[in-house]
C-alpha cells in the first residue's frame, strides 16, 4: 500500500446530494458531523463541491427531473470516486418505488458501491457505511489507470 | 575557509530551509489549526498530520482540468509565493519581496477568473477587495520598518539595534490585523473558507481539483510560514522571541476564527482601511516627528 493510497483512506471528502428526500436521512447525515459523532477525527470533510470530493452520499430516490442532476454531480467529481446510497428510498425507492415520477433507487442512474438500510438510517450506520465505501475507494485508487475506465463516461443518457 | 562558510553554506542553507522546510512546518501548523478549532467547537479533531494526508490524497487523484492556463496559473502562485519565502530567507529586500506576494495572490485571482463559474468569479472579486484593503497597510508596515532602520533589507532588521515593536507598536497592531485576512479567518474569510460546505462552495478555489488543488494547499502553507515570519521580524533580537509571538500570534487567529462571525466585504473595507491604515499611519507620523525632533 503506497503512500497516496493511505493518504486516500484517510482523507475522504464526501458531498452529499439530496435527491428527493424526505429530510430525514439529511438530518442523521448532519448529525454525523456533529460534536457527538464528529467524523472529521476520521479526516471526513463535508465539502459542497462535487469537484473536491471523493464519496458521493445520496439520499432519496431518483425521480425523472433530478436524474440528470444527480448523474452530473458523479461526473464531475474525479476518480478515484465512492457512492454510497443512504436510506430506503436511496437504495431500493422505498415506499415511492412503484411511484408514476421515480425511478427507484439511485442504482438506477449511476453505480453504487455501499447501500446503506434504514429509514433513516443511525449515524453509526451512516459512518459505517462510509468507511466501507473507503474500502472500495483505496481498491479505485489501486486500479486507477491499470483498467481501461474512461473518466468522466457518460454513465447513463435518459 | 570561514569565507566560503559565510559565502556559501549558509545561503543554501537558508534556500534549503524555505523550500523544503517552511511546507512541512505550515502543514504542520494548518494540522495544529485544525485540531485547536475542533477542539474549541467540543470536538476531537482530525490528526494534526491530516493536512498532509489531504495534500496526498489530491495528489492522486485524476487530473481534471477546466482549461489549460489554469494549471499555469496555480504553478504561478506557488513560484511565487516560494520566491517571496526564499526572498526572506536570505534577507533579501522587503518591499521587493511584498510585491513578488501580491503577484502569487493575483496569479490565483487570474486562475480562478479564467474559468467559466459564476462562483469561482465572485471568489476572486472578493478576493480582490481583499487584496485591496490590505495591501496599503503591508506597503505602510514596508514604509515603516524603512525609517526604522533606513533600509528596505531584512537583513538590516537583524543587524538594527532593537527590536522593533518598539518603535512601531501600531504597525504590528495593523499587521495582526490583516494576518486574519491573508490566513483566510473568519470574520474575513469570505472569498473561500477553510472549513468545508461554506462560503460560496469554497469560492476561489471552487474550480480547482485534484493536484491543483494540493498546490493551492501547499502555496497556502508557504504563505502561512511566510507571514508567521513577517510577525516574528517585528522581534528579531533576539529571534525567538519572534518566533514565540509568531506563534502566540497563530493560536490568536484560531481562537478569532472561532469566536467571529463571517462580516460582509463593506464592513471589512471600512474597518481595514479606517483602523489598518489609520493605525499604521499613525505610528509613521509619530515615527516621522520624533526623528524630526
């Protein structure tokens, strides 16, 4: 494990998109970077910039007027780049799955790597599920440039 | 032999401390900044080698870049900002190394103009009144230390009898003050934030990522050092006392970046230019009459 390659484990900045939820996930993701939880120690930075960041947490489910800005804000951010789905309705719809305006989970429109249960989910879950995705980030890292991954493909066209 | 010494080593020396070291010591300081201001908010804090773990991190990450003078632009800031650092370290001249800093902000201010979003522009504008209201009172602080010691060198400084907060108490006063702006502190920090998701998305730096961005970091850090060390020459007999006010100086910013609110761009250019100047020119038309005495 190179130097960059730690450095990527302990610096991952998240930007969190909201994406048609019902507040509820946001509130538990806010919490985290609370006093109580405090997940900067872990060199966590809620930065609101897609260009900055390397997780991507969203909450909600798709539907078809914000698909395109969702897809968006995960080709703007450069690889190596983590999603991680936050709630029910971020990781299979929820209760608005079969909704006539959805499209269902996130997975829908971009990749996931870290599906996080729970309406809404605690912030140990939440965290939980971050640190995961740093697994998944450092395995991007190790890759980066080995696979024949285009960067910012287009992921999906509506 | 000695001659050569003299000659020589020491200037390397003195080159090699300010390109190698003084980023080290400012990722070090912007690490100790981090864990203080956690712990000020009941936090625990990242470790005080998180910077250098971001500056990593962004290193590595894929090079994106909006357009291709932007890169030109940030390689600017931070040539500069080491000039200035180097500048410094062989006590070169102060008012020739003042002007070298103002181009490493304007070549940051040219960058982050050269791209297309509207926040990345009202960053830059906001930097530029910034720049606007501070430096008068780092010209003043020049004019100042000149008729301290009639000489713009900063070797002069050290070779100058006393230290000289003595005669320029009101100008140290103003230097402080504008500190807060240069190291981006709240209640001046509204061009881009230190702290993530505030002031305009990051503002200036919105558009800058990956190895542009830990450049941005790194000229951050000489300038921090640069600026600590602009503190500390206000007492350079002997030097470390300087260097502990530079540094009671810092914890000063941290404890003001933690107690302020951000204020608006008029506020600040009126409190600037009516206590920085006002007070920096003071202490010169005191300077001027005692020596006309």
């Amino acid at each position: 494990m190179g130097l960059i390659n730690k450095a990527t484990i302990k610096s991952p900045w998240i930007v969190h998109f909201d994406c048609g939820s019902c507040n509820g996930c946001d509130i538990e993701t806010l919490a985290v970077l609370t006093p109580m939880y405090d997940v900067e120690r872990f060199g966590i930075i809620n930065v609101g910039n897609p260009k900055h960041a390397d997780v991507l947490v969203v909450t909600g489910c798709v539907n078809y007027r914000n698909a395109r800005v969702l897809e968006q804000i995960y080709n703007q951010m450069s690889e190596p780049k983590a999603v991680v789905a936050l709630g029910a309705c971020g990781c299979t719809g929820g209760i608005f799955q079969e909704c006539y305006n959805t499209l269902g989970g996130i997975d829908k429109v971009i990749p996931v790597d870290v599906y996080v249960p729970g309406c809404a989910p605690k912030p140990e879950a939440i965290i939980d599920g971050v640190v995961m995705a740093l697994s998944k980030l450092a395995e991007k890292q190790e890759n980066m440039g080995k696979s024949p991954v285009v960067a910012n493909e287009k992921v999906r066209s509506l | 032999m000695e001659d050569l010494l003299h000659q020589i080593t020491w200037p390397m020396l003195a080159i090699f401390a300010a390109i190698v070291v003084a980023p080290l010591l400012g990722g070090l300081l912007t690490g100790l900044d981090r864990k203080l201001t956690a712990r000020m908010q009941g936090r625990f804090g990242p470790p005080i080698l998180q910077p250098f773990f971001d500056f990593f991190k962004l290193i590595g990450k894929e090079r994106i870049t909006v357009n291709s003078t932007q890169t030109l632009y940030v390689l600017g800031a931070l040539f500069f900002a080491v000039t200035s650092l180097v500048m410094l370290a062989l006590g070169h001249d102060l008012l020739m190394l003042v002007f070298v800093l103002a181009f490493s902000n304007i070549s940051l201010i040219m960058g982050a103009m050269s791209v297309r979003s509207p926040f990345s522009k009202i960053g830059a504008q906001r930097e530029i009144i910034q720049m606007m209201a501070y430096e008068p009172v780092i010209l003043l602080m020049v004019v100042g230390i000149y008729l301290v010691t009639k000489s713009f060198m900063i070797q002069d400084i050290f070779t100058y009898g006393s230290p000289l907060l003595y005669k320029l108490p009101l100008v140290f006063a103003a230097f402080l003050y504008i500190l807060t702006i240069k190291l981006r502190k709240s209640p001046f920090d509204f061009s881009t934030s230190h702290h993530g998701h505030q002031e305009l998305i990051k503002g200036l730096t919105i558009e800058f990522s990956g190895v542009q961005l830990a450049l941005i970091e790194l000229t951050h850090w000489y300038e921090t050092v640069l600026l600590l060390c602009l503190v500390a020459l206000f007492f350079a007999q002997p030097i470390w006392v300087g260097i502990i006010i530079a540094l009671v100086a810092f914890v000063l910013e941290i404890i003001i970046d933690n107690i302020c609110a951000r204020t608006t761009w008029k506020f600040m250019l009126q409190l600037t230019w009516g206590f920085g100047i006002g007070a920096a020119i003071t202490n010169i038309v005191w300077l001027y009459l005692a020596m006309g005495r």
